[in-house]
C-alpha cells in the first residue's frame, strides 16, 4: 500500500458519524485515536455519548448511540493512565475510507475534536509537519474542477 503524505493537521469526514469537515490533529506522539465527545455513559448495552461544543460547529448537539464498543487503557505523556471507550466507526480522508478505533475523551479545552494516533496512521500516512489540509485542499480543488 502506498503511503499518503499527512500534515500536522487536516479536515476528516466520520460518515457513519454524520460529521464532516472535521478539524484533526496528527499526533505521532499519541498511540490511540481519540473525538472529542461529552456525557458519556452505557444505557443497557448501549454506550451513548454527546456531541457538543459551542467552539466547534459541528457538535451540534446530538447524541450518538454504539452497540459495539469497548474500554481500554489509555497512557498520557505524563505516564497516568485512564480508562476510556473506545469505539470504531469510519474515516474519510483523501478520499479513501478507512475503519479507526476512536477513544471517546472530553477534549473541550483542546483546539481539535480530533487526534489522530500512531496506530490508525501506521503504514498508511507519512507526516510532514509542514504541511496542513493536504487531503481538504485535495478535495476541494477536485470539487472546484468538477464544477468548472
């Protein structure tokens, strides 16, 4: 498979989501995956979380509900380890659509609703910190020349 070339940052669909044009961050540092989400909590069998943030448009609100999810240990820099929910669904990224593992984590104080870890970048991406929106940029000029 022939690896892409990833900035720093991008902007992502998550279909299965209903969210598009989502601001992420690439982090090489960072093991898991993880979205931005609040009010997590298991309904029966049902794990259902919301998705909002007045700094991010596109949290609207909604709530969200997986049937299929599951709690791992996630390990911060600092060497404190937490319990999250991690849940898989899709990614939408230069075009191609790729299954990620997602932790679900309150990162309200943090500019991206998105990270993106060594484990869903692996051999699939190569970064170069210079650049940013490679695959937004790429699909909005594919966009402009359609319509031209």
């Amino acid at each position: 498979m022939e690896k892409k070339i990833i900035g720093r940052t991008d902007k992502a669909d998550f279909p299965d989501l209903g969210f598009s044009n989502i601001d992420v961050k690439v982090d090489t540092g960072a093991y898991t995956s993880s979205i931005h989400c609040t009010n997590i909590r298991e309904e029966g069998a049902v794990l259902v979380c919301t998705f909002f943030d007045p700094s991010h448009p596109h949290y609207d609100g909604r709530e969200l509900s997986f049937d299929f999810y599951d709690i791992t240990a996630v390990k911060s820099s600092n060497g404190e380890i937490q319990y999250r929910y991690e849940v898989q669904t899709k990614i939408l990224i230069f075009e191609k659509k790729y299954t990620i593992s997602l932790t679900l984590s309150s990162r309200e104080d943090m500019r991206f609703p998105v990270l993106l870890g060594r484990k869903f970048l692996t051999k699939k991406f190569i970064v170069d910190t210079e650049l940013t929106d490679v695959s937004y940029n790429q699909k909005s000029n594919e966009l402009k020349d359609s319509i031209s």
